[in-house]
C-alpha cells in the first residue's frame, strides 16, 4: 500500500499524527483519539499521566474527558481494554443495552453528544507488553450517522485498519519531541547507564561526578517519570523513548553534543 510509505519516513510522533489524521479525514473520520499504556495497574484505568495521548478531538471535550477523569466511564474505552480488533460504535452500545447507564456513563454519553461524537469506530491493537493497552477511538465527520461510519468501514475496513497498526506502531517506537520533558539529558544519560549494567560507583567513574550526585540525578528522574523506584524508571523512560535515543545531527534534546558515547536506538 503506497499510502503506507509515508509513515516509515517520519521521525516524530508529532509528525506522525499530523499526517495520520489527514489520512484517516479523507477517508471520512475527522477526529481521532489514540492512547497507549503500558503502566495499567489493577484496576481497569489508572493516571493518564501515564499514557501517551494523541488527539485532534475539541479542547473543552479533551479537558472533561482526560483531566476530568470522565474517561474511566467511556464505554468504548472500557471495550477497548477488555478487547482487541476493531468494533463499530453502534454494535458495542446494542450489546450493552440491557443494562442500566450509570450515572458517570449517561454524563459521558451527554458529553459526546453536545460535540457530536456519537458515530464511529474503535480499534485496540494487541499488545505483548503485561498490562499494556492501545487503542484509537476515530468519529465520523459531524453530520454523518453510524450507517455512515459502517458503509466507510464496509468499503475500506481493512485498509483503515492496516494504516492504523501502522502507525501504532510507528507510534511506538518514535519520539514525542513535542509533549512535556520528562527528563534532563542527564538524568536520561544516568537512566542509560543503569540499564546498561554500571553500578552507581562505575556511573560516577564515567561521569566524572560523585555518587550523591548520581543519586540526584536518579531521584529527579524517578520524580520525572512518577516512578518509586529505579527500575520502574527504566522500564517507563524505555517504553516512551524517553532514553537510548539518537538526537538529529549528533546532538540531544537540550542541542549540545551527546553526554555519552555509543548509544543506540532501541524499543522498550
């Protein structure tokens, strides 16, 4: 699929996501709303703090939506949790009619309502990560009914839903250049030496620095990262690109030259 070539070229999400949703707008669903995470705990829903969202849907709807919790009552995020492959939207509400709307669900439905988010499809993309989920939730132009959604869906499904493992994965593996910094280029330089076997003695031999100051710079990345330990700060700064990076033209993130020499590329 010629359409596919373009999301192997790109070196950010950013630049990922602005190309993916104009190809999923001509296709008929205009607004998008991706979410990755690999820190579920529990429960079926946790901080998402945690996730990486991507997101072309209304400001005032992602502000109730994300900051305002009201996901935790989103019916298709609680299917696409327990759930992979694609669904209409229409299909999963007719199973679930029998039962009685909560009173967060009936708010949530009101929510997508008054921004005509009513019609669509979802897909939740299998993952081989424990406790990890990723799905798309993607709404048909406003206007358009769920006979709508399923005709599109009908007639290019299966490419719709090829472009959109694509780019998850693709997703997966590229930096969020443009979401909050996580971590200094030291901290992530220390992260990468953890991960590579050194102990806080042999850092502070490479780094030319004494241990309390390791340890600094550890504790401000666990703090970074919303982690307890090292380990989990490891794992959470792996899985979101956030350490072995190659930063353009042999520089990081803060546009001086590496900190360390010999990092590579790699997925969490």
């Amino acid at each position: 699929m010629k359409v596919l070539e373009p999301y192997l070229k790109m070196s950010t999400v950013e630049e990922l996501w602005a190309h993916h949703t104009c190809v999923m707008a001509d296709y008929g669903f205009d607004r998008l709303f991706y979410a990755f995470n690999a820190f579920r705990g529990a429960g079926l829903y946790d901080n998402p703090e945690d996730a990486l969202l991507l997101t072309n849907m209304p400001t005032d709807y992602v502000d109730a939506y994300v900051n305002g919790g009201m996901f935790r009552d989103g019916v298709m995020m609680r299917w696409a949790v327990q759930n992979t492959g694609f669904a209409s939207w229409a299909r999963v509400y007719a199973e679930m009619q029998e039962q009685p709307l909560t009173e967060g669900e009936k708010a949530m439905r009101a929510l997508n309502e008054r921004h005509a988010i009513t019609a669509g499809y979802t897909i939740s993309f299998p993952m081989a990560i424990k406790n990890a989920n990723a799905g798309i939730g993607m709404a048909v132009e406003k206007g358009r009914t769920q006979e709508d959604a399923d005709a599109i869906w009908a007639e290019h499904g299966r490419d719709i839903e090829i472009i959109n493992h694509v780019a998850h994965l693709c997703i997966l593996q590229l930096p969020a250049t443009g979401q909050r910094t996580l971590l200094t280029p030291r901290q992530a330089e220390v992260l990468e030496l953890v991960a590579d076997g050194k102990t806080m003695q042999d850092i502070a031999l490479i780094l030319d620095r004494n241990v309390a100051t390791v340890e600094k710079h550890l504790r401000g990345a666990r703090d970074a990262l919303g982690v307890e330990t090292t380990a989990q700060a490891v794992r959470k700064a792996s899985i979101l690109n956030q350490i072995f990076r190659i930063e353009e033209h042999g520089r990081n993130a803060a546009g001086e030259p590496p900190l360390m020499a010999g990092t590579v590329a790699r997925r969490g």
